[in-house]
C-alpha cells in the first residue's frame, strides 16, 4: 500500500522546481488548507480540480517537476488526496494526536487514483461540542475545519451560535430578553439541550456570549463552505420553553418530564398550524445569520420523549412540512439511535429527502430497518470524551465491502473527536477503499505512516495495540477506576462503561515495551511522543483493575500493613499518572477551563463558565438529581483531574477505611456528591503547558511498575493434548535501559514428559527489549512445568485433555432436523435449519461440497441427531495445505479465535467471522454463503418464510510446510461449526 523508506529515497523528488506551483482555478481554499497544515512542504503541491467520472468523488496523484500534483473532483476530494499522498508516500501525518511533517517527498513509481461512491461523508456526533469542543477560539477551530477536510468529510453538524436561532424564535413568541436567554444553556451543556434532553443550564446565557458565539457560529460555516463541507445545522423539533402555553393560547404542548433529573423542554405538536409559524420563524433566523443550509438535524422525542398520544407519522409529515417550505431543497438527517427512527416515522415521510446515521453500524441497516430511506453507516467509538484506547478497527476495515441497498455514506460519530487518532485515520482512509481493507496489512504499516520511519519496534508494538485495545468492542471501551467514584467494589467510572477492559490488564504492557526501545530512532516524531504517553496512560491506569480488587480483600481481612501498602501503591501510581499527563498539552486540564474561561466578560461569568465546563466532567449535572446517574461520565485522564479531583477522592475515601481497621467500626459515610461538588464550584488554576519529558517519564513510569525483569510462562492451546505435541512458551521481559546479560534459559517438565528447545535462545535481551523462548512439548499426565531465565522462575500447571477423535465426535448441539421433525431443531435455542431447504442449496445430509478447492463433508443422520459443535472444543484433525476451512453460522455475529496445533507443536490461532444465521444481514470477516435458505424451522413447523437463514464459509490460513494436528475451536456458544477441512 504505502512505498518503502527505501523506496521514498530513491525515487525521492529532489529539489522543487523554482517556478510557483501553477494551481488551476477554483483551488485556492484547498492551498490555504495546506499552508496552515504543513507549511514546510505546502509549496511542492499543484492542485486541480478534474471531473470525478463515474464516482461520486475522486482524487489523483502523479509526481515530476519536483512536485506533486493533485488533481481532485472538489476541494476536499483534494485535500484527500493532499492525506493520501502525506501518509500513504511520504510516510507523514496530521492529526489530532501530534503532527508529523516528512522533510523529503518521494516521487510516485506510478500514478494515483482513488475514488469514493459515497457521497455523505459525516462528521459528529451532537455532544462533541459538550465533550470536545464547547469552548473552542478561531484558531482551535480553524484546524479542526482543516482536519475535517483533509480526512475526507463533507458534511458536518454545527450547533455553534446556533443559539441565536432560539433566541430569536421565542422572543418572537412572548418571550421577553431575560427569559429567552434563560431559556439557553451553557456551552458545555447545550447539547444536550439541542436532544431535548434539558434546558437553561447554569441559568442561561449572557447576550455577550451570545454574539460572541453567534459570530463565531458563522466564522466556522464560512470556513467549511470555503473547503466544501456542507454544515449541517440542528432544525425545529418543537422544543419550546415552559410557559409555551400561556405566552400562546390553543398551543398544544406536551409535558416531556424528565431526563436523568433534568426538566426537559415541552413540546410543540408538530402537527399543529402553530408549529409551523414558530418553526417558520426558527428557519428564517438561522438563514438571516447563517445563510441557507439544506442539512437539518432532527431527531424527534429523542431518547424517551413523550409523543402524548400524537400519531407519529403525522407528526413527522410536520416537521416535513416545515422543512419543505424553508427550504424546498432540505435534507432532513436523522439519527439511528435507541428505537429511533420508527418505521411509522419513516414509512410517512419522502424518504429520498432524508438521511439516517447509523451511528454504530448496527444490525438495523442489514436487517433492511431503513427500507428505501438512504442511510450512512457509522462507528460511535468514544462516549464522553473518555481518554481510554478504544475503537474497533476491524468493522471500519470490512466496511469497504457494504453493499446493502441505500448506503451512501459513512458517519462518525465519536463523542470526543481528540482520542484515538489510529481509528479516525482508518475511518477517514476506508472511504476511498471499493474493498475491504486488509487489517493485518494496515496495521503493519501504520507506524512507518504516523513515525516516519520504519521500525521493527514500533511495528511490533502496533500488532499488540491492535490486537487487544483496539480488537475489543464494548461500548466505548472501558475507563480508568482512578477515575471512579470511590469504592472498593468499583469496576467502572461512568454508569455506561464496560465493567471489564475485555482483556488482560497486562497484555498491553509488550507495547508500551516495544514502545521505549523505539524511542532512540523514533523519539523525535511528535506523533511518536503523544502515542508513547498515550499508551502508558492506558498500561498504568489498567494497574487500577489489578490493585483494588487486592485493596478490597485486605481490607475485608482487616489486614492493616497490606491495607496500608496496597493504598501507599495506588497513590504512588495516581502520582506518577500526573507526572505522565503533563508532559502533553492534549492531557491538560487547565486547557479545558482556560478554553471556558475566555468566554467570560467579567469574573462572575468567567467563574460561572468555569463551573459549566468543572460539571460537565465531574458531577455531570448541578443537582444531587441531576448528577445520579450520569457523574463521571466524561472523565478523564488528565493532569489536574487525576491531582486536583480523583486523587483527593481516593485519599478521603482511604483515610476513611483506615480509621475504620483502627477502631473497629464502620467507615464514616461520604456524601460523594457534597464533597465533589466543592471542586465543581473551585476556581484553583492548572497547568496550560506541557512540562517534562515525555521520554523520560515513559521510562520512569516503566521502572515504577517493573523494577526488574520480568518472566512470563505460557503455552497454547489453553488446553494440551495427551500425547499431541505443543508449544510452551517463556517471555523475558527487560524494563530497564541495561541490558541483560547471562540469561540461561530452562524448561523442567514432569516425568513422562517431553521438551525439545525450538530455534536459537538468546543469551542476552537488549534495553526495553523483550525476548521470547519456546520449546515444543509432549504432555503425558497432569503435572506443573517451570521455566527459568536471569534468576526467574516461573510455574504453570497443565492438566492434558483427551481430544475428540473427530469433528463430528465432538458434536454437541442439534441444528438440523427434516421438516417432519420440527421440534429437533434448535440451533438457536428453539429453532434451526430445514435439512430438505438445505439440501436445495446443495448441503446434502452425508453429501459433499466444495468451495475454492476445499472439499467439506456435511454432516448427516437422525433428525434428533447432533451435528455441529458450539462452544469449545478440541478434536484431532490430519491435513495440510494453505487454508483451513469452515462451514458454520452464528447466532448474531459472532468471532472466535480457532486454534490449529501442527504435528511439530506449532500453535497459530487465528480469528473467524460467522454472521448471523437469520435476516441476511451484511456479510462480514470475510464470510461467504455456502447456503441460502427461504425458511426455517420451528417448533410448529416450517415458517419465517422469505426471511432467509444461511449456512456460512469461512477459512483461515494454515503455515505453509507444515501438518495439522489438532484444532481448537473457540469458547463462544453462539458460534455453531457444521464441517471442517483443509485444502
């Protein structure tokens, strides 16, 4: 995909022509983008724009002259291409996360072109201007418009001086000055006003701010109609202030009640004729500020909301109505969120002048949930600007290869828009993809793209990173228990985290090795710098999964010394975490209030802002009510938060329990939300620049949870096989800058068992370096096998299993029955396959098929008889060739991880994908129908006709030369594997 370093030096460009880069018309904005992205190169690029053809957008490149030229179909087709080329040849990288900026540019071997069939290329989420960006200056926003663009969006919500349209429709409906603005929340909240959700926070709003965010407002929109974004403004949804009613009499008003302690704003029945005047008036204040913006974002009663008994689709036929005569060329955007859109609301609107965002991508839009309505498909990988590494990558790399009907855009929709910059590059990238990407390959070359420079390091440390944090999919990935609200029993911060991270607290820690021992030839890379901080944040906050659980039992053993090292450890590291975050400005604090603070005319409003912006990441809401649910919701790791509000917490909450072991009585009770509510209402200063080293912490940070080397002992599959030869393998692991020396690795095995060395053992590991021993091991009885290295022993017991003798000898689920004998089937639980429809795709009880040279033995017998494995399973399996095959279906999607033993002990597991077996949803991880059919059985019988129920192929890659032993499937029950074979 990307040309080598090698590669870039000798076709390098050479010395830039002395002639002005000769742009063609109608590419002055694009230029401007890239003077203020990278001005050291923005002068070796020509810009033209050229007709897209048969797509909808397209970008080309070629090199000569000393420059490259781009050619695009509009101005962020070529700022498109301008990333393209940055990152993809000449190893470069804008991003939110550190910029880095090649000083050579290599010449292209061939030209370039990429082509996207999507037009709707959307960009946030409503609460990113709550959780990223409420307060933002020009400046901040000016690049934020520059990335958007260059990352390929074009179409953006802005809700940005948007509050002027509110002011100006109520006061045009009764509301007097003071109530109008009242009726305005503060920045940091107000999205949450433009969802229904609330409204006023913090009193309402200034008339400064509000022409200050007013002016803003249309400094941003003109910004993003220059580069060709088209924003995308929020539109009357019939929210009003209380009072409607008596300021309007025959008003037909529904109470909306509550939302998490919040009074929500009433709403006006859309399909009333008052409506429609007052969302007359809403559509002609914002085109007087704005100018005419087709996009309007409207989600009506917006997670919860009260419709009072009104129809639906007529009041969506409202809304409609009121769109169509501002604008006759409107778009109505709305969101797939909760159980919105209804298909009522759908089914009674013109659905070719509207667009649903899928924003996580969900099974709706396979399931056909849209109908005929056009739909972009999203990923929502960040919820509150939460700090964690987080964003499953694989979806965003298969989703090239949608082809369901209507798609024809993408969305993201993270909360915070500045986390995570290797999902957001993939997301921006698979856009001009018209195939699946292949991950393995990205990922490999992703360093080499963000650093620089090609390193073994690096690369090594970005398959562990892809691997784990980022292989994960639960909602918005888990965060920090520093963070959380104290309690020994605590296992998430915000009540919408993940209670677990999905993985092994430990298994990052080989990247954030693999990291420091890249810092010598990759440290000067800002890029670099902000992902090595980045990922220790996350290794050493993930300590907090481990400690607390110790914390918690000696407390419960009233063991006071291991109480009082355990809670000495835990603030030692909350310590170290301040010292780690201050070496970036992305993880300040004091940049959030400061950012708030600007907005003020005098102290009062500056303190009021301030609490605003304190609130939204701490106690949420400024009531006890307000607060219950959603407290923590937007935490963070930063520097000042981590000092100034969680450390403060934790040191309370400890004292607490210590004074209870030393009295004998029950902890004192702690009013959580009196006592963060002080630092709410705090005006203490924080840090606005970065101090300290981000190198040099890194590597302090390793000597404070490693202090010496450390050995590991594994081995795989998790369970051996009597007399099936496996691999046992030890990790040394050097978290010093010394080297090691004298290593002497050693295996002890039981009697009766056997262990030959595999490969060279290394007798030394290098600074940072992690060195790993493996030896091939043939297991007799249970019993412990120790391995030694540089002083270190380590211990693991093994008890062998008994492998099935064949895939059909492990069956243990009934899928199939014949349409006589119903009730046999249940591969769900309650239904299954038809084995007579089965056979009409050719899947014949005993018969054979074959697909891409790989012959299957599709499993027959008695209708009541088992005939396909869920869950684990091990079973002997001799075979050789390049891939090994499956015929299988999931119950929803389903993942797992199958693991092929070879008759030398080697163990290779690999990833396999099976959709869901109903609904002919998507096909994803490269699946393939082996059967597609029309109805399924019931206990009653036949039925769901039409529907459609499919068998799946799938197949991984086995290691060339070598002979397969055994195959371990994975762990998930609602994975069902019918036939295995290799070919």
């Amino acid at each position: 995909m990307a040309s080598t370093a090698a590669g870039a030096a000798a076709l390098g460009l050479g010395a830039p022509s002395t002639a002005q880069a000769s742009d063609g018309s109608g590419t002055a904005a694009a230029r401007s983008a890239i003077r203020r992205l990278a001005p050291a190169i923005a002068d070796r690029f020509e810009l033209h724009l050229a007709d897209p053809g048969d797509s909808v957008a397209s970008f080309s490149l070629t090199t000569g002259r000393g420059r490259v030229t781009i050619s695009g179909s509009d101005t962020v087709a070529l700022l498109s291409g301008f990333t393209w080329y940055l990152e993809q040849h000449a190893h470069g990288q804008v991003s939110r996360g550190g910029d880095h900026i090649p000083q050579q540019l290599p010449a292209l071997a061939e030209p370039v072109r990429r082509t996207t069939r999507l037009a709707h290329r959307y960009a946030y989420n409503f609460c990113v201007t709550g959780y990223t960006n409420p307060n933002w200056s020009w400046k901040q926003w000016e690049r934020e418009i520059d990335l958007l663009a260059a990352g390929g969006y074009n179409q953006v919500l802005v809700t940005i001086g948007q509050e002027q349209v509110w002011y100006d429709t109520f006061r045009a409906f009764g509301y007097s000055d003071a109530e109008a603005r009242a009726y305005i929340s503060l920045p940091c909240h107000q999205p949450w006003q433009w969802m229904s959700n609330l409204f006023g926070y913090d009193g309402g709003m200034s008339a400064q701010l509000l022409d200050k965010r007013r002016t803003l407002g249309r400094r941003i929109i003109a910004r993003m109609r220059e580069l060709g974004i088209a924003p995308v403004l929020p539109g009357f949804s019939g929210s009003v202030p209380a009072g409607f009613a008596a300021k309007n009499p025959g008003a037909q008003v529904i109470d909306q009640g509550q939302w998490y302690g919040f009074d929500r704003p009433d709403w006006l029945d859309t399909t009333t004729p008052l409506f429609q005047q007052v969302a007359a008036a809403h559509y002609a204040s914002q085109q007087k500020h704005f100018g005419l913006c087709h996009a309007q974002a409207i989600d009506l009663l917006h997670e919860g909301g009260n419709a009072g008994g009104v129809d639906i689709g007529k009041a969506a036929q409202g809304v409609e109505q009121a769109l169509r005569a501002a604008d006759p060329g409107y778009l109505w955007i709305i969101q797939a969120w909760g159980s919105n859109p209804r298909k009522d609301l759908l089914q009674a609107v013109d659905r070719s002048r509207m667009l649903v965002l899928d924003l996580t991508g969900g099974s709706w839009s396979g399931s056909g949930q849209f109908g005929s309505t056009p739909w972009s498909w999203g990923q929502l990988p960040n919820f509150g600007g939460r700090t964690g590494l987080f964003g499953p990558l694989a979806p965003v790399a298969a989703s090239p290869g949608i082809t369901a009907d209507q798609l024809n855009g993408t969305c993201l929709s993270s909360e915070g828009v500045d986390t995570n910059p290797v999902f957001n590059s993939l997301f921006s990238e698979a856009v001009w993809h018209d195939t699946p990407i292949d991950l393995d390959d990205w990922i490999t070359g992703y360093p080499t793209r963000r650093y620089g420079t090609e390193n073994a390091a690096a690369s090594a440390a970005w398959q562990t990173l892809a691997a784990v944090p980022y292989a994960h999919g639960s909602t918005g990935g888990a965060d920090s228990l520093f963070n959380a609200q104290p309690s020994l029993t605590a296992t998430k911060a915000s009540a919408n985290s993940p209670g677990s991270l999905g993985y092994d607290a430990y298994a990052l820690e080989p990247a954030f090795l693999d990291l420091l021992r890249a810092t010598r030839e990759l440290g000067r890379a800002d890029t670099f710098r902000f992902d090595l901080v980045n990922v220790a944040r996350q290794v050493l906050v993930n300590q907090s999964r481990l400690l607390l659980p110790q914390i918690n039992a000696a407390y419960g053993a009233k063991d006071t010394a291991a109480f009082d090292r355990l809670t000495a450890r835990w603030l030692t590291l909350m310590d170290a975490l301040e010292q780690l975050l201050s070496t970036r400005g992305e993880f300040l604090l004091g940049r959030w209030l400061t950012d708030a603070r600007q907005w003020g005319a005098d102290d009062a409003e500056r303190a009021l802002l301030e609490h605003d912006a304190r609130s939204l990441i701490g106690t949420w809401g400024n009531t006890r009510a307000s607060s219950s649910v959603n407290h923590d919701y937007a935490n963070r790791d930063w520097a000042g938060l981590v000092s100034g509000f969680y450390k403060p917490r934790w040191t309370r909450f400890f004292a607490s329990l210590r004074t209870a072991l030393t009295t004998g009585t029950a902890p004192a009770a702690i009013d959580w939300f009196a006592a963060d509510d002080v630092w709410m209402h705090g005006s203490e200063s924080y840090p606005v620049e970065p101090s300290g080293d981000e190198i040099r912490q890194a590597a302090a940070l390793a000597a404070l949870l490693h202090p010496e080397p450390v050995l590991t002992l594994s081995f795989a599959p998790a369970a051996p096989a009597v007399g099936v030869p496996f691999r046992v393998t030890a990790e040394l692991a050097n978290w010093s800058a010394r080297p090691l020396s004298e290593v002497r690795p050693a295996l002890t095995v039981p009697d009766g068992w056997t262990a030959e060395p595999v490969g060279d053992q290394a007798a030394a590991v290098g600074a940072y370096g992690r060195t790993t021993y493996a030896w091939t091991v043939t297991a007799g009885a249970a019993g412990s096998i120790a391995a030694t290295a540089a002083g270190l022993r380590v211990e693991a017991a093994i008890t062998p299993v008994t492998p099935f003798a064949s895939l059909a000898a492990a069956f243990n689920n009934s899928g199939i029955s014949d349409d006589t004998h119903p009730q046999y089937a249940h591969l769900d639980g309650t239904n299954g396959f038809s084995s007579q429809a089965l056979a009409a795709q050719g899947l014949t009880a005993g018969g054979s098929y074959v697909h891409d040279g790989i012959g299957f033995l599709w499993p027959g017998g008695a209708p009541e008889a088992a005939d396909n494995v869920a869950g684990p399973a091990s079973f002997l399996l001799s075979g050789s060739g390049t891939r090994l095959g499956f015929l299988g279906a999931g119950i929803y999607v389903q993942t797992g991880n199958v693991t092929v033993t070879y008759t030398d002990g080697t163990v290779d597991s690999r990833p396999v994908t099976f959709p869901n077996y109903a609904g002919r949803e998507p096909l994803t991880g490269g699946a393939e129908v082996a059967a597609d059919c029309d109805y399924r059985l019931t206990p009653s019988g036949p039925a769901n006709h039409g529907y459609g129920y499919r068998i799946y192929v799938n197949s991984v890659p086995l290691l060339a030369g070598k002979t397969v032993a055994m195959v371990s499937l994975p762990a998930n029950p609602g994975l069902h594997i019918f036939a295995v074979a290799t070919g």
